[in-house]
C-alpha cells in the first residue's frame, strides 16, 4: 500500500482554501509554493500549508478528501483551528 496526505493550503489566515490529496507531500507542498504547476492554487497564489493528514493508505485519502471538498467552509475552517489555530505555514515542519 502507499502512503496517502491530505493536505489544505491557503494564501492568507481566512483565505482561499484548496483541498488536495498526494503521495509525496513535501514534493507537492515545494510545488504549490513554487507555482511550479499551473492551476487553481497557482492562480490565487495559495502558498501556506495549514492541514496535513497522513494516511496509511492512498486509497483512504483519496475518500478524505473527497469528503471534506463536500463540506461547508465553516467545517473545514474548524478542521484547519483544531491542529494549526493561528494558520501557521506547515511547510518548514515537513521532515
């Protein structure tokens, strides 16, 4: 099995959110932050790490995540204050 991360990343404290799934997170972390790819994330500069969820298996991400792009934004606001309250950039704390 591989290793699945949700992750939730933003352009400011109460800003726009973007909910993703990967198998290498500091890869993709390093690639929101750099622009490297195009896309939505690109376009609102969402750069800031907030939430990281490992999971032992891909698969299971991959439903985490679909489940919580279904919730309202009020939710996943309470998520990201329940483990990062100050929405502190997670990207240096990446091993």
């Amino acid at each position: 099995m591989k290793i699945g991360w949700v992750y939730i990343i933003t352009n400011r404290p109460n800003g726009v959110l973007y909910v993703g799934v990967t198998s290498g997170i500091n890869r993709r972390a390093w690639e929101h932050r750099t622009g490297a790819v195009d896309g939505f994330s690109k376009k609102h500069d969402l750069k800031r790490l907030v939430f990281v969820e490992q999971h032992d298996d891909i698969k299971l991400a991959i439903q985490r995540e679909k489940n919580i792009k279904g919730w309202s934004r009020v939710w996943k606001v309470r998520l990201i204050h329940g483990v990062n309250p100050h929405w502190e950039d997670l990207y240096d704390q990446l091993g």
